[in-house]
C-alpha cells in the first residue's frame, strides 16, 4: 500500500486522509483513497469491495463524502454523519 505505515515512524507520514460514508439503510461502506482519486465501495456484510471508481481529481486530504439511500432517512441529520 502506498504510504503504508514504517517502523520508526508515526502512521499519519507519507499519506493522505480518508473520508469514508455509511448508510444506515445500506450494506455498503464507500472510504476515499486520498491523493490517489479513487473510492473503494465495499459490501460490509460480505467484506467484499464492490466497485473502485477512479475520479477526475486526486482527492486530496480525502475529499468529502456522503453515501445514503431513498429511505435511510438521512436527509434529518444535519451534520451528515
């Protein structure tokens, strides 16, 4: 993995932030690999990624995310957690 923690190191050199998304209405899990544009979705029931879109931008310091279904009922949580 690229910037993967090193042994006399501190595990936050070398690598970007992650934003990572969750529905309560949905099995699936989206993290952002950042600096890198992509977004691993992940099945969280099976562990199994599902998909990996490659984005036009680099995503850097993760990016921002929000991952939500038509009936999780989402839309009143202000804070978008």
């Amino acid at each position: 993995m690229d910037g993967a923690p090193r042994r006399g190191g501190t595990p936050w050199e070398g690598v970007q932030r992650r934003a990572v998304a969750a529905s309560p209405g949905s099995d699936w899990v989206a993290v952002t690999r950042g600096g890198h544009g992509e977004v691993h979705i992940v099945d969280a029931r099976t562990g199994h990624e599902a998909a990996r879109p490659r984005l036009s931008t680099p995503l850097h310091h993760g990016g921002h995310m929000t991952l939500r279904n038509r009936t999780d009922g989402a839309e009143g949580d202000p804070v978008g957690r």
